[in-house]
C-alpha cells in the first residue's frame, strides 16, 4: 500500500501533521477562491494521485478527502461500499447546516445532495445511499437526524460492523478518528463523548483489512495544534496499523 499525506483542513495546511514514513504529500497548485473551491482543487489532485495506485492509505486533515478517494478510485473503475466511522454524520446541506460549515456535509456530497462544487472539481460521481455504512454516528444535529433517517445509508455500530457490510464487493474504509472515544483520542475539534474504545475501532477495523476486499483506507486526523496530539498521533498509526503493516 502506498501513504498519502493531504495535511490540510478546510483547504488551510496544517502544520506538524505526524504521517508514518514513507508517504507522499500533496501540494497542490492552490487556485484564488473560497474554500469550496480549494477543496474542490486539492481533491481533484487527490483523485488523480489515487488512480494511479493500488491500495492507497491517505491520513487527511478532513472528511471531504472521501471525495477525492472515491473518484480516484472511480477513475481506475473500482466503486466500492464506502465504510465511514464518524461521530458525526456529515449529512448536512446548506438547507439543514447551523454553522454553515462545509466539514458537517461530506457524506450529504457523496449522496449527491446539497453542495456539489467540490464534487464536480474531483469529479465524481454521486454514491447510491445503499453503497454506504455509516458507524458509531452519535452526534446528529436537528435537521440531520431526520434526514439519515430518511435516506437509505446504513447505520449501525463498530461492534456490528461486520454483519453491516455487504457480502461482496470492493470496501473502502474511512476513519474519522473522532469516532473514538475522547478520552481515549485527544485533539479532536469535535469531540464527541460516549464513543467506542480505541482497541474496539482498531479490532473493527482488521477485520474489515481481513476480508482482502479493502480498496482503500483514510483517517481524518487530530489538529495538531492541540494538547495530546501525540497520543492522538499513536491511536491512529494502532487504527491503520493493518494497512500500514500488511502481512
């Protein structure tokens, strides 16, 4: 598997952003505009980078990475079930957001609802609901809520991940690592307690490694300018562990 480093957040680099070695970094030729519009840049470098590896690893300062993974995917003609842990749903559009934050609306993107912009610059394609498992999503806003509800996403819990997915087919797998507990995985933005445990994730996430159907794998990562961003640094490198260590 090759490592990819996209240490921005937001379209906004970060700084020491801790990736295991070797990887490769994106720096992208940023273009004058909002952040939509960088987003929408730096994830069209990523979807090219991706089509042209097999098995990519990608430690991202966001969640709207997914999207420049599924098209570069998309682009070497491999569509998977997307497997996305994350305290949050990511489902907001414009119509539901309270922050008007574009970080809460990924998974709502990749669905082909609300903002498009960033999936029209990596190109891709809008998923099928039913090509989705969202895990451990605990913290919905209103508005959110009812519209996971409403859609055809699956959900359910890390614990029952396995059963979740379907029984064939390319997985691809992304770990917001605010999933986890926090008291467990510091430096988070948006901490959400009431998580699973660290070596819950990590277990549910080598068994999805284990069915050899994995395509691909992410992380969302801590913010490194926080307290405990080291340790936050180690639970991710035990979470990718199996894709960073292959045997």
């Amino acid at each position: 598997m090759t490592t990819i480093a996209s240490p921005y957040f937001m379209g906004d680099r970060m700084h020491d952003f801790a990736v295991p070695m070797p990887h490769t970094t994106l720096v992208p030729d940023f273009p004058d505009g909002d952040a939509q519009h960088r987003m929408a840049s730096l994830y069209g470098y990523l979807a090219t980078l991706v089509a042209s590896i097999e098995e990519p690893v990608v430690y991202a300062g966001d969640c709207v990475s997914i999207i420049g993974v599924l098209a570069g995917l998309a682009g070497r003609g491999v569509h998977p079930t997307l497997v996305f842990f994350d305290a949050h749903g990511d489902f907001h559009t414009w119509d539901t957001t309270p922050s008007q934050f574009i970080g809460g609306m990924p998974l709502a993107m990749v669905t082909g609802r609300g903002e498009q912009t960033i999936m029209e610059g990596a190109g891709l394609t809008p998923l099928p609901d039913d090509r989705i498992v969202l895990v451990d999503a605990r913290d919905l806003d209103p508005g959110e809520d009812s519209a996971v509800d409403a859609s055809g996403i699956t959900l359910t819990s890390t614990e029952s991940v396995m059963d979740a997915i379907p029984s064939d087919g390319p997985l691809y797998v992304h770990v917001d690592l605010d999933v986890v507990d926090p008291s467990e995985m510091p430096a988070m933005n948006y901490p959400a307690p009431g998580g699973p445990s660290l070596a819950t994730v990590a277990e549910a996430v080598a068994a999805l490694a284990g069915t050899g159907r994995v395509v691909a794998f992410s992380l969302s990562s801590w913010n490194p300018a926080l307290p405990g961003a080291h340790l936050a640094a180690e639970g991710a490198a035990t979470i990718a562990a199996p894709f960073l260590n292959p045997r």
